[in-house]
C-alpha cells in the first residue's frame, strides 16, 4: 500500500474545504479576487524594483520592459530568480506578506485552521527569458525536472502562482504517473542532487497542466515538475 489514496484524498479535503476546483486527482486551483490579485501583484513589483534597483512603475509592459534592461542588477538575486528580502526593502517586502496573507485568509476562510498550514512567506522568483548563467548546470536547477519533495521531504505541497509575464511560453510544466500502480513512496526520498532522482523520471511522462495567471495552483509532490522555456519566448516572467 503506497500513499497515493491518502493524497487523493487529501485533494478532495482541499476541494471541500477551500472551494478550489480540482483539476486531477493531485492538482486543484483556486482564483485569486481580482483585487486582492492586482494589489498582491503591485507589491511584488515594488519589490523587485527595489531589490534590482530601478524605478517602479505601474504599468505591467514597461515594468517587464525595466526588469528585461536591468537584468544585469542580479546583486540580490539568487542563481535560481529567487528575489532576496534584504533589510533595504523591508518595507516593500512587508506590504507583500501582508497582502499575500490577505488572500491566505481569504482561502481558508471556510477553515481557518488550514491556515497555518501555509507558509506565509512566499518565494518570489525571476524566470527570465534566457536562463542566468550561473544556474546552467547547477545540481538543483528548477529546469531539471524534479520534485520539491527531493529537498524537503514527501509530504509538502506546492502552492505556485503566475503573476505576469509570457506565462504561456515560460511556465511550470508538469509531468504525471505512466503507471500508478507502480508508484512507489520512494520516487519522494529526499536527495542532494536533482540528478540523483533522475530514475524516478522514467516513470512520467508529460501533462498538458498550464498553471494559469492569478491563481493558486496547488499540487502535491507527486506531480513532478520544472521550469520550461519554449523556442518561441519573448518574455520573462515571475510568480
């Protein structure tokens, strides 16, 4: 007995108790209010401005236009896009926990107590056009194909929103079970390296999943994923 069924399940409690629409048995999405969405959004970007140093502005095609020419101030970002809260831009960062919280409690809101289940500080991460240099080759690159349960153990779930950019052609693919009467509980063991885990891909094969743009896209560990960036991309993106 594996614990596919439980997390199964489990997806079916997240259905019932957040009024998310379950998309398969592992993955379920739920809408962010627009204007809990735009206000979050808006703080990001505030964030980023700071965090790479130039000018915030409201409009999304000249934000993205500012963060595409500024890719070079990369001081304070990590080799993977994560964006680094420093104590320069605590305020920004603050503005967005708060409104990141506002829409945890918004979810949870038929069951608060699923609340605390939630990390309430996201990670914010870059996915620009050309992928930075300095992650080509990295053990864990999210362009590896993985699952987040080879770091932090089985049982986590990942909680992944799009906010703007060419989210179509640079986006979080997913992959599903060929079999899964084969599933094992071992495909989640934790390990140093992405490519230690390499085996366990030859199991899956890939899913048409699109996470989409204002959305919490929930997926359990299961579902491995990672970054993919088509031939035909024009645009970074970041979530």
């Amino acid at each position: 007995m594996t614990s596919l069924p439980y997390r199964k399940q489990r997806f079916r409690d997240i259905q019932k108790n957040f009024e998310a629409d379950l998309v398969n048995d592992l993955y379920a999405e739920w809408k962010i209010p627009q204007e809990m969405f735009e206000k979050f959004k808006r703080y990001i970007k505030m964030f980023i401005s700071k965090a790479m140093s130039f000018k915030f502005v409201e409009e999304d095609s000249l934000f993205m236009k500012n963060l595409d020419l500024n890719r070079g101030n990369r001081s304070n970002i990590t080799p993977n896009g994560g964006v680094s809260p420093k104590r320069e831009y605590q305020l920004e960062y603050n503005l967005l926990l708060k409104s990141w919280s506002e829409i945890m409690i918004r979810l949870t809101e038929n069951n608060p107590r699923f609340l605390k289940k939630f990390r309430l500080t996201p990670n914010i991460r870059i996915k620009f056009g050309r992928e930075l240099e300095e992650n080509i080759g990295r053990s864990l690159d999210t362009a590896l194909p993985h699952s987040d349960g080879w770091v932090e153990g089985p049982w986590g779930l990942n909680c992944h929103v799009p906010i703007m950019g060419d989210c179509i052609n640079n986006y979080l693919h997913f992959y599903k079970l060929k079999n899964e009467k084969k599933f094992s509980d071992d495909f989640l063991n934790r390990a140093a390296t992405y490519d230690e885990m390499r085996w366990v891909v030859d199991h899956y094969e890939d899913d048409l999943l699109k996470p989409k743009v204002g959305y919490v896209n929930i997926s359990d560990y299961v579902l491995i994923h990672k970054t993919q960036r088509l031939r035909r991309l024009r645009y970074q993106n970041f979530h």
